[in-house]
C-alpha cells in the first residue's frame, strides 16, 4: 500500500530529502520502482526493496558515485574541478580554470598508463568528442577561450538539471546541492601524486590572477 511505502521511505532515508530522491532513484535503475502505463500508475516491489535494498545513509557516498560515473566524461571532469573549489565556488573562477590546459590535463591524466603513454588532455578536446551539444564557436579553437562562459554554461546547466548544484544563489556564485556530492567527486579524483598536482596546477593560476 501506498501508506507502507511512504514509511518505508522515510525509515531507510531518515525523512532527508536529498536522500530520498537518490534513494527512489536507485529504485528506478534497478527497475523495483516502475509507471506502468497500462494501468496508469506507479507500482513497486515492496518486499524485494525492504529486503535487499539498503537505506541510503549506508551507502549514500556509494549510491552518489555510481550516478557520477555515468555522467559524460566532460560533465565528471568541470564537477570534479568544482569540488577542488569548496561546497560553494564562484562560476567565473571555475571557467577560467576549466580553460587552463594543465589544470584539465591534471584531470584527466589516464590512470592506468605510464607517464609516456598518458594523454594530455584539454579543453577542446574534450569538447571535440563531446556527447553533449556544444555552442558551434567552443568548436572553434581560435573562440574557444572568448566563449568560456557559454562553454561552462552547457555543462552546468546539465548538473542542475541532474539536481547535482544549485544556481540560484547571487552574485556568480553556484553551490553543490549537498556535501555529500562535493565529497564524492573529490575522492573520485584519485589521492596521491595526481590530487597533489591538481591542486598545485590550481594555486599556480590563482596566484597569476590574484
């Protein structure tokens, strides 16, 4: 029934919005949370997701990576970034930032190759094999870094859109819509040498401008 369901909601997410959503999200994926479109409704499988699925504040950090990692690789990549910013970055830094090649190459640096073999990657050229649709002049390398805002705009249009940030706040700013997601993306860059760098390749452009 729908007043057991409700319950069961609010015990295995603690009655928190956020993890509620990600809670019935992971629902859906698993297909235990489904509208039938024949009988006009939705319906659920009550015992199988009492049973075996978890409550969401034991594997939220979980849960939210599995989402993060099925994102595009550039969404992944300007989010990642954002979360080396704070809770609450101001968009204009993060543009600048998502312009600078060594900055992005930090990023995305393949793991699993040797220092020979790793790509130097950019920001063009992630955009060139891009599956989200892009401004026609981000294809163009001579406008890319004069559309660097329209650029950052596709991107964090999607991660709103995804309910991962939130816009609304004045004066340029744009924050993640919970710690939790600013605290999955960080540790998905992996710790070491390659967070080190991350971090460096940032101070460096913030010393320029500042």
């Amino acid at each position: 029934s729908l007043p057991a369901f409700a319950e069961m909601i609010y015990t295995k997410t603690l009655g928190n919005p956020f993890f509620a959503m990600q809670w019935m999200e992971q629902l859906q994926n698993k297909g235990l949370l489904f509208y039938n479109l024949l009988r006009e409704l939705w319906e659920w499988d009550f015992e199988e997701i009492k049973a075996n699925i978890p409550s969401v504040a034991d594997n939220v950090v979980d849960v939210l990576a599995m989402k993060i990692q099925s994102l595009p690789t550039e969404m992944q990549t300007v989010l990642k970034l954002a979360a080396c910013l704070g809770f609450c970055f101001p968009q204009d830094l993060l543009a600048t930032l998502f312009l600078e090649e060594s900055i992005i190459s930090a990023l995305m640096v393949l793991e699993d190759q040797d220092n020979s073999q790793k790509e130097k990657g950019s920001t063009l050229s992630i955009f060139k094999s891009s599956s989200i649709p892009t401004p026609d002049s981000m294809k163009d390398e001579y406008c890319a870094a004069s559309a660097s805002n329209e650029l950052l705009e596709v991107l964090l249009q999607r991660a709103e859109e995804e309910g991962l940030i939130d816009r609304s706040l004045s004066s340029g700013f744009c924050k993640f819509t919970h710690d939790r997601i600013q605290q999955c993306l960080y540790e998905l860059i992996r710790a070491g040498r390659r967070r080190e760098r991350l971090h460096y390749q940032i101070g460096v452009e913030l010393r320029r401008q500042y």
